[in-house]
C-alpha cells in the first residue's frame, strides 16, 4: 500500500516532465513552421523555408536560453522565474524579428511569412502579460499551433486541443504554473494566432 502512494505521485511527474519537455515550445514552433512550409507549397522547398524560419523562431531561441541556463542566468531552459523571462523573451523577439526581415527579402510564402508575423504577435502579448503575471508559453505556443492548423489545413485538427490539455495538466502538476496560467496562455496563443494568421495569409 505504501509503494503504491510512493510510487503514484513519482510515476505522475514523469509523466508531466515528458509532456513539458517533449511538447516544449521550441519543438512546437520549429514543427508547425515546417509543417506550414510544405502545406504552402507541397514541396520539400516550402519544408525548407519553414526550417529556415524555425532556425530563428525555435532553434536560435532556444539554444541562447539553454546557454545562459547552464551560465546561472536563469532558472533552467523554461525559465520558471518570472523576472528572470524578459532577457529571454527579449532575445527570442530579436531572433524572430531578423528572421521574418530575411524571410521577406528571400520572397519566402506567404503563410510561413504570417506564422512569423503571428509568432512576434504571441511573444509580445506574452511579453505584456509577463510584467504582471507568469503565463505559460508552453500552452500559449500548444494552442496557437492548434490555432493555425485549424485555420490552414484543416477545423478537424481543433481536436489537437486535447493535447494542449495534456500541457496544462503537465505545467501543473510539475508546479511550474496554476491553472490559471495555463488557460490564460492557452486563450492568448489562440488568440495572437487566429487573428494575425488568418489576417495575413
């Protein structure tokens, strides 16, 4: 009885750090950009310019925080605390914005163009929120992904929200945000996607 108690709580953060690392918003951005490449144009060409992009939206991004993670700046590669968020929400920004001014001159499609523009929408409403609250950036990236799908391949992919549940559960459970933070995230990725996307495209 008292391995079972032991055991289930354990079994449960596994869970949770599987679901937050596996579904971290780096590999989220950088799946949905390619996925996007190539539906824009159903070539390898258009899964290359989503690469690309990814490179300055997910992989740069990401490789500057864990850098600095490792450095001390900051908690670890989620940047849990709150005041520490702004230099890495800062260089993300940075990254995305000379990405999507390359993207331009490189004549790249148009949706992979919009995603970029949503992406910078999402990072500064994120940016906004974060001087007052810690949202979560792993639900507000689940759902914009969700978001864009719905609008550019198909409504039947809404059903994706199941798996930003599944975030949630995970961001909880591992105490890195409240429910609240989840959901909040969650309605601000939907909304900076639907909006900027769809306007775009």
């Amino acid at each position: 009885m008292s391995t079972t108690a032991t055991t289930a709580p354990s079994s449960e953060r596994r869970s949770a750090r599987l679901i937050t690392e596996v579904l971290a918003p780096a590999n989220l951005v950088i799946t949905i950009l390619v996925v996007i490449g190539w539906h824009s144009t159903t070539s390898l060409s258009g899964a290359g310019w989503g690469l690309l992009a990814g490179l300055f939206c997910g992989g740069l991004p990401i490789a500057f925080i864990i850098a600095g993670a490792r450095r001390g700046h900051w908690t670890d590669k989620h940047v849990k605390v709150r005041s520490q968020r702004w230099i890495p929400l800062g260089a993300t920004l940075a990254s995305v914005l000379v990405g999507t001014a390359l993207l331009a001159l490189l004549d790249a499609p148009q949706d992979v163009i919009a995603l970029v523009f949503a992406m910078i929408a999402g990072l500064l409403l994120t940016m906004l929120v974060t001087i007052w609250w810690k949202v979560s950036v792993h639900t507000a990236v689940a759902s914009g992904v969700v978001s864009i799908l719905a609008v550019a391949v198909s409504p039947w992919t809404l059903l994706g929200y199941a798996v930003v549940a599944a975030i949630a559960w995970s961001r909880a459970s591992l105490r890195d945000h409240t429910p609240a933070q989840t959901i909040a995230g969650a309605v601000l990725g939907t909304v900076a996607a639907v909006s900027v996307f769809a306007a775009l495209r």
